[in-house]
C-alpha cells in the first residue's frame, strides 16, 4: 500500500467508527436489555415482547438455550404440575415436534421406551414432552426468538472492567469488549455465571456458607455424609490414593486433593463439579468413535484403573435415553464425567483462564471416554461395551459433535433482597410473595476428593436431600438489595445459599424465573419506579394471568 494513503485510510475508518458510535450513542435505550443467552433470558425476552416491551439479548454465546440446548435433554423437573407459563409452553412445542413423524430419524417412536421421572417423557394427555434430542431444544428456542422478532447480539462478552455505567444505584449502559454500547432502562443478569451483577457492584457469594450462616443442615462441607452412589463408599474395598498402594512417600495419584478437607458444617470458597452433559448413541449409522484428544495422558485415569479392579460396574447408569437412540449422559460413580476440584475459581476467573478451565474439562472428558473405551487394564467388558458408544454426529455439528456449553452448576449467588435457604424449601419456614416453585431434590454434586484420615481416597460434597413437595421461590431472591441496583433483575445467579440452589438450579426453574423476572421488570418500567418496588399483588395478578404456578393449590 502506498505509504500516503495508508494514514488517509486510517483516518477515514477512524471518522466512520466515530460516526457510528455517535449514531448508536443517540438511540434511544432499549425497554430491557438481557446479558445472557441462556433458557431464562430467552424466556425472559419473549415475556418482555408479549408485554410490549422493546428487549434485546446479548450474550456471549452463539447458540441460544444454554444447558437446555446444551445436551441436558433429560430434564430435571421433579414435580412436573408446578410447571406454568412459558417454560410449559416450551415443553409443549417439544411434544408438537415429536409428535410428527419425520421426527424419528433413527428409530420409531413405538420403539423409544418413553422412560421419564414421575410421569412420562411423553405425556400425551399434557401435550408436554420433557425428554428430547439438543437440536430439538435449540430450535424451539430459535423459534420462541423469531417469532417475536427478538434482536440478539451473540458472541458479545461483557468489559467486566468497566463496562457498567451506573447513576446512583441504576443500571444506565453496558459495554462489550467489542465496543459495543447498549443502553436500557431495565436490565437483566440471565447468565450462569453472574457478570452483569458482579460488574455492577452487586453482592454475591462464591461457594458454600457454613451450616451456621442461615440455620442449615446440609449446607458447608458434608465430610462423612455419603448420598447417591457418587462416592468410594460404594466399593468393596477402600482406595489407595498413592502411586505405590499404601506408600504416602510414592506421591499422589492425579485427582486426588492434598489439601485437608476441612471442619464439617465449615463454610469454603469451594464449588460442585462441572461436566459436559454429552449426547452419546449407539447407533453405527450415527456413531462418531470417541477420539484420542490432544494432550490425552492415561496416568490421569489410574484412579480409574483401581475403581474398576474393585469391582465397580456402574459405567452406563447414567446413560440416559433421549428420542433417536442417543443419550443425555451424566455423572455417576466415584470417578466419572464429573472433574471434581478444578473448576473452584471459574466464577470469578477471567475470561482466558475461564478457557483453559473448559480445554481441561473436555480433555479430561474425552479422555475418560477414550479410556474406558481403549485402556487394556479396564475390564474387557466394559471396554466392549463402550465401544459401541461415541458421539452423536448429528448433534453439535459445528463444535466436533460436542456441546457448546458445560455445566455451570453453580457460580455466583447473588446476596440480594431475600436468601433462598434450605428452611424455606424444607418448609420450616414461608416463602414470602412466591414468584414460581421449584421441586426438584436438594442436589449438589461432589466438591473435593481428598484423602481420609485412615489413608484412603474420597469425595465429598455430593448432597440429595427430598424436599416435602414443591416449594415457593422468593420475588426478593431475583432482586439485588435497591441502593445496589434498582433496576436490574437476576433469575438465574438467584439469591440463595449453596444447598437452596442445589435444587433451584434446575433449566425449568430458571425459565419459570426469567418469565416473572421480566414482568416485573416490565411493570415497573410502566411504573417508573424501581423494580424493588413493583406491588406484589400487581406482580402476582399478571404472573397468574400468565400461566405462572405460585403455589401448590394451583393444579
């Protein structure tokens, strides 16, 4: 290029930068601008639109619907009744795909064994089906966004340094680190790991509180408490967590915490394991083989290795069936998809280690695929077994037939107007102005895997305790605390404790929470007043109009 006319051209893509920015810098601002393009923001931005609001979406991510379009298509629902509004219509539109015949790809619907959780997968009478294939649950979610002619920006990540510009306690622009400006009136935090809240000065936690923060039982480090079948209890014999069996001097094997557990009931900065909800099939026609992933190391599996020469035969426990010979597959054992301990400073990592925490995720995941599958010292019937499985490759096409999104189980937790805890969902307490249930069983996964004072290996952490029935959710528990920010809503990072959200943190809950999230938002812009403010009994009026269930007596 010329030398001249380089500055020339410099200098002109300088001025139309600048013009553009001045022509978005005078639109007027958005009615409710959601960060996050997870199930609760679509939801949420769909409730917007109904109530004639102008909504935009804008998230990081490039397919929309989070873990409900992620692989989770075994729907964690509990009490399926208390399932209104929107989210029901969700899994009503599932029941109209399924319901036509060029739906069956791979098998007939007469052959699909319909397994569900307390009712059918396929409920016909409901016209709801809570079982379904990723690309079922993306499209649908596409379809709620084109629909209602919904704006949504992908792959924009929010300036966490900055990138908040308040008045007081209200919410004025966020900026991308694109340099993208959107301005709004309301705000909504819809991701999982809450960064809209945290950039804008919001309180939140990270980890467990101890038993004595809010009255728990079952919150802060559960050393001794053995649920499910996710711990080295259920072995015949107890795990050496040494090179050498029984020589501490030999060193750690890999997976294994140095690190003392801590007091019972004590509170940490530790969080529950993340995995990758993968969509497997057994179906040759549609299989891809589990591939040797880069940096693959077998030495990371000797765990495995003794697990199995104990006895365990559990692999496929967790291989649950979805339409079209494909599974959502998930956790299950002492050492499985599950990569207990390396996720603890996810939450409020950046977003490059945040990547390099997802790469040795998906390796170490693909790597226990490929080594149950191919280790000769795993046990040869299981190594057949697996290897009738791999990926589907009809599902996540353009991510090597792997899921876009890995399981947040929890990050952030706001600490806002109301604390979900374990005393409101055991009902030792009301919930104040319910704004939606959840139901589903107090669940945390493994957080740690440490060694015991009598020199063997175990994890810690894994928590499932039935709730009584379904349970009331908290307005206050969707709302910062108003001199913090009095018009941003948060359905997702809700304000709870570590054990209260291990049973809210469900993908219907979180739709059920965008929906009532964003009508109250949007009364309150007709009020302009803070969402905090919102009348109770105005809120309820249009949840119930809506569809939303808010008690048990209502079904």
């Amino acid at each position: 290029m010329h030398s001249r006319t380089a500055p020339r051209l410099l200098l002109l893509l300088v001025a139309c930068l600048g013009a553009a920015t001045r022509a978005f810098a005078a639109d007027p601002a958005t009615d409710l601008v959601i960060y996050g393009g997870t199930s609760a923001g679509v939801v949420a931005a769909v409730q917007a639109k109904r109530m004639g609001k102008s909504v935009v979406i804008v998230c990081p991510d490039r397919h929309l619907g989070g873990l409900s379009s992620g692989g989770l298509g075994f729907t964690d629902t509990g009490n399926k009744a208390v399932i209104g509004g929107l989210a029901r219509d969700f899994y009503h539109r599932i029941w109209k795909h399924y319901d036509q015949p060029g739906a069956w790809k791979w098998q007939p619907k007469s052959a699909y064994g319909n397994k569900g959780q307390g009712t059918p997968a396929i409920d016909g009478n409901q016209r709801t089906m809570w079982i379904f294939e990723p690309h079922v649950a993306e499209q649908v979610f596409e379809d709620f966004i084109r629909e209602h002619s919904i704006t949504v920006h992908r792959d924009e990540w929010l300036n966490r340094q900055g990138g908040v510009r308040k008045s007081g306690s209200r919410l004025e622009s966020i900026t991308m680190l694109s340099g993208r400006t959107f301005r709004g009136r309301m705000f909504m935090d819809a991701t999982y790991e809450g960064d809209l809240m945290a950039a804008a000065g919001v309180a939140y936690h990270v980890g467990r509180e101890s038993t004595n923060t809010y009255g728990e039982l079952w919150n802060g480090i559960q050393t001794g408490v053995l649920h499910h079948r996710h711990h080295f209890g259920v072995l015949k014999q107890g795990i050496s967590p040494y090179v050498v069996p029984g020589d501490s001097t030999s060193g750690l094997l890999p997976r294994v915490s140095p690190e003392p557990p801590g007091a019972y009931g004590a509170g940490d900065l530790r969080i529950q394991a993340y995995c990758y909800r993968m969509c497997l099939t057994d179906h040759a026609p549609n299989r891809v083989p589990f591939p040797k992933p880069e940096g693959y190391d077998a030495a990371q599996y000797e765990l495995l290795v003794r697990i199995y020469a104990a006895g365990w035969r559990e692999t496929f426990d967790k291989y649950d069936p979805i339409p079209n010979h494909k599974t959502d597959t998930n956790n299950h054992g002492p050492m499985s998809t599950d990569n207990i301990g390396m996720n603890y400073d996810y939450p409020e990592a950046t977003y490059e280690r945040r990547r390099a925490i997802l790469q040795e995720h998906e390796r170490y995941q693909k790597g226990w695929l490929y080594f149950v599958a191919n280790d000769p010292r795993v046990p040869q019937d299981v190594r057949d077994a697996m290897s009738k499985w791999g990926l589907a490759a009809d599902e996540f096409v353009d991510n090597g037939n792997w899921p876009h999104q890995i399981y947040v189980r929890e990050a952030r937790r706001m600490i806002g107007q109301h604390v979900m805890t374990e005393n409101e969902l055991l009902r030792r307490r009301p919930t104040p102005e319910s704004v939606g249930m959840g139901s589903y069983t107090i669940d945390s996964h493994n957080v740690q895997r440490h060694i015991t004072a009598d020199g063997f290996v175990q994890n810690e952490g894994d928590i499932g305790v039935p709730t009584p029935g379904p349970y009331p959710i908290a307005f206050g528990s969707l709302l910062p605390k108003k001199q913090q920010a009095e018009n941003l809503v948060v359905p997702v990072c809700v304000s709870s404790s570590h054990i209260a959200f291990g049973s809210i943190r469900m993908e219907p809950v979180f739709m059920i929470l965008g929906q009532s999230a964003a009508t109250a938002a949007a009364l309150a812009l007709d009020a302009g007043a803070a969402v905090q403010d919102v009348p109770y009994a105005q809120l309820k009026d249009r949840l119930l109009r809506d569809g939303q269930i808010l008690t048990q007596d209502r079904h």
